[in-house]
DNA sequence: CTGAAAGCGCTAACAG
DNA sequence: CTGTTAGCGCTTTCAG
C-alpha cells in the first residue's frame, strides 16, 4: 500500500494487502489471512481475530482473489457454457446457477458456442486457462469429442437440459417422456386422431428423447401412427420449426394437430400459420416444450410443456458444488418434474366428424 | 508437470507449466515467456521463438491466466453489470459486448443485480475484488452513490443504455430523443391527435428523455399536451406497464394511441387491453420502444422503436478498450441511432371525425 | 538476444 | 496459538 502526503495528512494509492492490514494489527501477514478467513480463524485467539478484522475494516482491506487462487488453485468461478443467450430459455438457467453459487462466492464466466463446436473447443479452453473450479455446460451433444475429453479429465462437469449417456457426466434434464406424454394426451382427450410431430435435432438428447416419447404417446392413444406425420429438424431454430411445418403440409399429409420438439420450432410454426392464412387452433393446434419466456403473450398463446427452468439451473449447480466438494463423478440423470401449461393454441380439431379431415393440409383446402 | 509411469510410457498428471515449454525447448523460463507472447516475440530470435513454439504445442501448454493476472494486474476479464438477464433487452446488449471483447481474449463476468442498489454494491464489490479490469454497467441510475465511487476509482467504467451527467463517465445510449419523435410523427400522421405516454421510471436517464422528447414532439405537431395523458411507472417492469394504463382509463381521459416507454411497460399495456376486450390498433394503437426479441411475434405485433441492441453492447466494449488502452476518461455519450419498427399495433384512430373521442376511454363506451 | 533473480499477494506446511 | 518459510506460475527488470 503506497501512502503519499497530502497537505498534512496523507493518502493511500494502491490498494490495500494483507501485509498492511498484519502491520495494523500488529501480527504476522499469515495470522492475519487465517483470522480473516471464516474457515480457519479457530486457529487464532479471539483477541487476534478482533484486532486482524477491525484494521481490515479500516483499511477496507478486500483480499486479492488472483492471489489466492494462484496460491489454492481454485478461482471461486464456474464457466457456464451455453449455446445462445438471447435464447430465452436460458437466461432463466442462468439465473438459477447463480441463485445457488453466487451465495457461496462463485461468479459465473458466461460464453456463447453459438452451436459451433470449434468455437466451443475454444472457449472451453479459454476457461479453464481461467482455472474455473467447474463447469456448467448447456450444449452437450450425442457425439461430442469435447464432452469425452472433459469426462476423461478432473475437472467438475455438469450438463444441464441433456444427457449423455455412457460417460460419467452428472446432467439435470426435464422429464421429456412425461412432457410429451402430457402434451399428446391432452390432444386426445380434446379429439386429435392425427398429431405430427416436429421433432429436433437427433443428436441432442431431448430431441430424440421426446421423439421416442411421441411414438409411444401416439401408441398408447391408439392414434395415427405415421412415418409421414413426423418432420426432423436440423436445429432448434425457428427457421428450421417453419421448415418443417411447410413441409409437413406440402405432403399432403392431414393432421389436426402438431407438436414442435420445443418453443422455438412452434414460433417457426406460428410463422407458416401466418403465411398460409391457417387459423390456430381452429385449423391447427400447436404445442411447444420449454414454456420459455413470453411465449404466454403470443397470439394465440402457445400451449406448451412447462419445465422448471430456473431450477433447473439450481439443481446443476447444486449438482457440481457437491461434485467439487466431494471429488467424485458419475453418471446420473436428475429429471425435473413438467407440467402442461394449456394456452389458447389447443383446441378441439376442425372436422367434428371423426374421419381425418381431407387431404391437403390440416382440414384446410389447398 | 508431474509424470508418472504408466506401462512401459509415461503419461502426465498436472497441467504443463512454462517451466516444462522451457525444459522442452531448452531454454530459460523467461526466454520461453518472451517468446509466447506476441509483444515480446522480437526480442528473441527467430529460431528460439520457433523451438518454443513447437515445445509448447507439442505440450499442449496453456499459460496460466491467474498467475499472469497476479504478476500482470491485470485480468482480462470484465465485469458486466445488468439489472437482470431474463430482461429480452439485455442477453443481445450482452452478446455485442462479448463480440468485441472476446477476440481480445477478455472473459465476461455477468452479474444480475434485481435492481437493489445493496446487492449491486456487494456485486461490484466483488468483482472488483477479482480485479476485473473494466466495468459495464446497464444499472445506472441518476442518483447512484455506486457510480460517483466508481467515478471516483480508476476503474475503467461504461455505461450502456443509460447516461449520467455530472461524471467522467462514458456511455453508450440509444437516441431516445429521435425514436421518441419518430413514434409520435407516426401517430400523428395516422391522424392521432390526443396521445398518451406511460413513462418510465425518473430516476432513471431513458426515463427522463424519453418523456421530454414526449412533450416536446406532441408541442412541435400541435397534439393534445394534457398533463393527465402521462402516467409515470416506478419500474421498468409489465406490472407497471399495466398499472399505468388502467389508471389513465380509468381517468376517463380520452384517447386513441399511447406510447409507452419501453416494450416492457407496452407488455403490461397489452394485458390490460385483453382485460378489457380493448382492440389493438382498433380502438388504441400501442408503441413501445426498444424492439426487445419477440416483441414482432406478439399479437398485434408491436410498433416499436429499434435499437441496436448488439451495436450498443460492441460500442461501449469498444469505448472501455480504449479507456483501459489510454488510461483517460471523460463525460462522453455516444448516441447509437434508432429507428421505427411499424407493425400491427398501430394503426388510424377509431374516430374517423376530426373530434376528440368520447370520454371514459379510448374511444369505448364505459 | 538470453539468463538470473525478484516478486505480484496469498496460503499452507512446519516449527516453535 | 503464532511466526517462519516457501512457493503457486508468470513477467519483468537488470546484467551479461
């Protein structure tokens, strides 16, 4: 700490460290960090601990993280890899990680993949340069080299909204089976016979995961069971969502009803429904999964699989504190309970009659 | 770097550090660092460069970005202060400043302060204590003891989307005054002649702009100027929003459109005109402004005011590189220009007749 | 152009 | 209970 004279008094420069904060209170720099520290201040006299704090309170001593960790090799910061922030789905994530590390002293180190695996690589790397004590990744793929390295290695890992199987890797995933399953039986139960699905990306887990989920939804409600009312997408993006609405009604297909793998293919969807003059629910109903911000305020507001998102994000990082705490790793799957939150984007199908509605589209001419 | 044997190879435990790349390359430790860093590169030959090179690869070595902070000061990491993420305005804001930070190897460390003044002191407390090299703040307010001590510090510091006078701050702000204007000719052209405007909250500088572009551009096209057509909100939140919109109903003032001022308060706007079987633009046209993500897929979508929500995040990155480069600051606000997304919400006022509508509401009966 | 030496601020062994 | 000592991994003087 640099003091200089100013008029008759003088002023500090620099910042504090713990050698001046030692030097106020008379003790050794060492006595001083363990009576500032909670966890070993048992070790210092009461009346010691009294001095050390009160002079790092008056000097207001902040102790130096950059030294500390270079000195304890654990930095109290979590990187938090996901693919897009404006993704609405994620803020909500992110927010419930830091609700549960913040208070224990983490900051969170938040990048962006933008699905691009080298990019990812990348800033993967760039945080653990960083040395951050673990890691929080949104954007686990089926096949994902970067995923078997982490796995191989010690740093604390977790997944949160995927799974991977086969590698001991911890994940925090929505009941996909129990969503969909929510999702088609309300459709039947409203009288949908024909239900297409929208499904994403199949190397991700929820994409084939809910996949699998409407073929046996579809199943056991002895509803149409065709190759043909199912449409693959590339990724979870609305253009892809559009995509694959277009091409489910170019075929010629007939359906009352569609369910989108998640909310950003139904906002695809809604998309078509506009360009093709198709009334939601009257010709159509639509299902997203996420519940994501704001879909609620849509027109018609979108019926939707309702996950815990900011849970979500608690349980990951409750996941890794404990991984952190106690060094050990596996496979294990928390799935989080979801609910079906019924908007105005279901209704009963257009044709009362219970024969499909005529070719061409979903009960529409042309 | 620890080796250990494993058959009849070895295989290694910890991480390379500087002093292997050297070993490898066999030379002096700080040679190795000279030649790594691209800045110091020219003081070494052009043979040694390239064996250190080749030894750090062949290592895969990672420089420790803590160790280099401790010795360097400086961390390369940037604190990124935002009222909170699931806020549709701020993840693209976010993506813009990491676009043109993370090329220079700068790390975000996002924090979510819920608009409470003690958390964001501790927040910032802590980041600071992490030696963060620079500080964007979205958070300002216009009577903020946090930014007077930060003004104070020498910590590089911008603001993004608010501004405050009297302090060697720099920001980055949308031209609240032209959108404000562009929102009110286009009404007025649509032949709106009494307008309202909720507005956000005083304390905060897009507050108070936006409200005084209010008055003065319905002054400039001879609208309605009635003190009772504003209604001010104490937060930028939908609740707000709601809250304002009722009252200036329920007031029994008349009018045919009101500008509110942000999406968020129009949010709150738009769930008070479902509450009231009030048609959008029919019976009220509603603009909002910030053109958050989603506000297009609202039904009627909103007319807006675009700003560029990345360009604001990049510029005011892009002003704190140049702080953190030249060690100055000054009072300095960068205007980022707007413009008028027309969509549905707006349209010409019910009453085709030059004649206010009748009372008790926008143009409703009751 | 390269090596030697020092030290950023902190904590953890080890003595006493 | 407290002081001494050492060193985390890196960069930057200062010599040579």
């Amino acid at each position: 700490m640099l003091l200089v004279p100013a008029g008759d008094s003088v002023i500090k420069v620099s910042v504090p460290t713990l050698r001046d904060v030692a030097a106020l209170a008379g003790v050794h720099p060492a006595t001083a960090s363990r009576a500032l520290n909670p966890d070993t201040r048992a070790m210092t006299s009461a009346d010691t601990a009294d001095r050390v704090i009160r002079a790092a309170e008056q000097l207001r001593y902040r102790p130096n993280t950059v030294a500390r960790s270079l000195r304890t090799a654990r930095s109290s910061s979590i990187g938090v890899v996901v693919p897009d922030l404006t993704n609405p789905l994620f803020p909500p994530i992110v927010r419930g990680i830091e609700a549960a590390l913040a208070p224990r002293g983490y900051a969170l180190l938040i990048v962006n993949t933008d699905n691009n695996p080298a990019q990812e690589e990348q800033l993967v790397g760039s945080l653990r340069a960083r040395s951050v004590d673990g890691l929080i990744l949104a954007t686990a793929r089926l096949s994902h080299p970067l995923l078997e390295t982490l796995a191989a290695g010690d740093l604390p890992v977790v997944l949160v909204n995927r799974r991977r199987e086969g590698l001991p890797l911890p994940c925090v995933i929505p009941d996909d089976a129990a969503g969909i399953g929510l999702a088609v039986a309300h459709l039947a139960q409203l009288g949908h016979r024909r239900i297409a699905h929208i499904a994403g990306p199949q190397d991700t887990s929820t994409g084939v995961a809910r996949l699998r989920a409407f073929r046996a939804a579809v199943q056991e409600h002895e509803l149409a069971q065709d190759k043909a009312l199912i449409s693959q997408c590339g990724s979870w993006s609305e253009a892809q969502g559009a995509r694959a609405l277009r091409e489910l009604l170019d075929s010629g297909m007939s359906f009352s009803a569609v369910i989108a793998g998640n909310d950003m293919l139904a906002l695809g969807c809604y998309d078509v429904l506009g360009e093709r003059g198709i009334v939601c629910p009257d010709d159509l109903s639509v299902v997203g999964f996420n519940d994501m911000p704001f879909v609620d305020k849509l027109r018609p507001a979108l019926t939707t699989v309702r996950i815990p998102h900011h849970e979500l994000g608690a349980e990951a990082a409750r996941l890794l504190l404990g991984q952190m705490k106690h060094f050990q790793r596996q496979e294990h799957s928390v799935l989080m309970p979801v609910e079906l939150s019924v908007r105005q984007s279901t209704g009963p199908p257009p044709a009362a009659s219970p024969g499909p509605p005529p070719a061409g589209g979903p009960g529409l001419a042309g």
